[in-house]
C-alpha cells in the first residue's frame, strides 16, 4: 500500500508521562462556584491518582492557575497555556514512535486538524488547534501535521496494525465527509503505522446530544492486548444502547478478534436522559488502570473484570460522574506520551 516510519504504540506499553488539562471552559466549570469546584476535583482527581504512577504534565489557563496549585498534588508540573477546553485527548497529539532507521526510536505527534468535535455551534476551538503543536514542542516530538479531522479518543490501537474508528466520527458531517472511508483510512495508517481498520457503525446515544462528539471509539470498545476488543456491553434492553452493543460485539468478531464484555453500569438515566456511562473509557498508566467509577452496583464488577485482564496493574476506580456529566471520561482528558 504504502510505507510508514512511524508507529502508535499501544497504551499499555511503558509511558514516558501523561498530558492533561486543567478546566477552563465556561459550560465545564459552570456558573456555580459549587460546579466549579467539582469540575476542578474530578479533573484533579485523575492527575492526583495517575502521578503516583507516572509523571503528570497539566497544562493550564493562566485564569486558573492559582485553581490548580490548590487542588492538584504537588507533583504535577504545570505548564502555563492558551486553551479553550480541557480534553486533552482530543486537543492533543496521537504520540508515536519512528520505527525506519532515520527516526528509529524517535517520538512523533500527529498534530490532526481539530475543529471542536465537526464545528458544533457550542465549541470554541482557535486555542485548542494549537494545543499538539505547543506539546510537541514541550516533549521534543516531531510534529507530524494531518489535514484529516479527527481527535485521539475517536481511534484505537493495539499497537500491531490495527486501528478502531466510527464512522460517523471520520466519516460524518463536519468532518471528512468528502472523503471517501479509503481516504480515511489511507491517512490513519500513514501517521499511526496501522494496516487494517474496524470500523463501528455508531456510538453511544448521549454522544449525539449536546457536548457529544458524535461517536467517539473510546466509549465504545478498546483493545486490552493485540487480540481481544474490550466492548461496553449495555444489558438492559430499554436502553436505546442496548443494540449499539451487539452491533459492536459483531462488528468485532467479525473483524477476527475476541469481544470481551464491560458490563454497562446498572444505572441507566439521569437528569438528561439516557446515560452513556461505562467503564470502557478508562485509561492505562505505567502499573494501573484508572477506572472509571459511577457509585453503581457493577462498579466492583468492572473493577474485578479488569484487575483479571490486568493482574500485574493495580485498579484505581473513581468517581467519573461529574466527568460524563460535562461531556466525557477520564480516557477524554488524558493523553499517554510512550517511552
């Protein structure tokens, strides 16, 4: 097809540190200070468990720093900068590593054109198009510009050729709707060193609601080794995600890997509807696995399901509650820089 020299590497591979940011936008902090104190938390939360782990770099407003050195330990280094929004997975590179002899070992960052989720009319995004450029620059990666719309929780990897993608992310209406899926798939594997692509017909149905991203993979399946697909798998069948879940099952042992089931929290709605709470958007440290938590009966099942897939990880589980309400997960607001 053609060559590339440059690899994404799983995220269970060794990381050097993680990059997040710390809330700034107005409908994340919200107009209570009581809101803006748990927004704060649950970003701090996550750093402050992560940095017993690996090192944490958290980038921040300048209007908030005083917010951070407050509520994050003190080991997290803070890096002054220009931001609209706190979801460092989408705003930041897809770090890789050079693989041909020129850039053997190297760090490379795909620096993928960020247009605030397909240019929805609630984001603001002039500052967070420059969010990979400025971490590049910090991590001395080089920068590895794509003109293809995307964000790092709408892929996948397992670090051995393949990628996980959805189609009404890469594909959809203000994206890259004019380009063909071939297209698509041709620019993924030039900067992520994949091969093959599975493609998920949809995601999650509050991701199509205000805030959503329209589909993002990592709420819906993620690799937990080169050939099994962890996959949210919703048990109530009132719930509208209900089918999205066999849909993925499917989808995956078609593709030729193992679908192993992340039981859906039981908690199904909330104060907007149906709720996409799951425990696949949780995120892979140097020795842990930081869980997404809901205060929900199947939280300690998640937890033992996990440490089984897992055994030489330990299970941080959190409260991720104020995280979905605003948007996301704790894999949405943390980027893995590998070794």
């Amino acid at each position: 097809m053609f060559g590339t020299t440059w690899r994404m590497p799983a995220e269970w591979e060794p990381h050097t540190r993680t990059w997040m940011a710390f809330p700034v936008a107005d409908y994340i902090l919200g107009d209570t200070a009581e809101s803006a104190h748990e927004a704060r938390s649950a970003w701090a939360s996550v750093a402050n468990a992560i940095v017993e782990f690996e090192p944490v770099c958290m980038l921040v407003a300048e209007s908030e720093l005083e917010f951070a050195r407050d509520y994050l330990d003190s080991r997290v280094e803070l890096i002054v900068a220009e931001l609209d929004d706190s979801w460092m997975r989408d705003i930041g590179p897809s770090f890789v590593i050079g693989t041909s002899d020129a850039e053997l070992g190297q760090l490379g960052g795909v620096d993928w054109f960020f247009n605030g989720w397909g240019n929805q009319n609630w984001t603001e995004w002039a500052k967070d198009a420059k969010v990979a450029k400025t971490i590049n620059k910090l991590s001395n990666a080089t920068r590895l510009e794509s003109p293809l719309i995307n964000e790092g929780g709408a892929i996948h990897v397992n670090g051995t050729g393949t990628v996980l993608l959805t189609k009404t992310v890469q594909l959809g209406e203000g994206r890259n709707n004019m380009w063909s899926q071939r297209e698509v798939e041709d620019e993924i594997h030039r900067k992520l060193g994949t091969t093959k692509a599975v493609w998920f017909e949809r995601g999650l149905w509050r991701d199509y609601q205000e805030f959503g991203t329209r589909g993002h993979v990592d709420m819906l399946a993620v690799f937990c080794d080169e050939n099994r697909i962890l996959y949210h798998d919703q048990t109530n069948p009132e719930h509208p995600d209900f089918a999205v879940s066999q849909e993925l099952k499917a989808t995956i042992l078609a593709a030729g890997f193992e679908a192993v089931p992340l039981t859906a929290p039981a908690t199904i709605k909330d104060a907007g509807g149906w709720v996409d709470y799951n425990y696949v958007n949780h995120y892979l440290c140097n020795g842990a696995v930081i869980l997404c938590g809901f205060d929900d009966p199947n939280d300690q099942l998640a937890v033992t399901t996990l440490q089984q897939i897992y055994p030489d990880r330990q299970v941080v589980l959190l409260d991720a509650r104020p995280i979905f309400e605003r948007g996301g997960g704790i894999h949405c607001i943390t980027q893995q820089e590998p070794a």
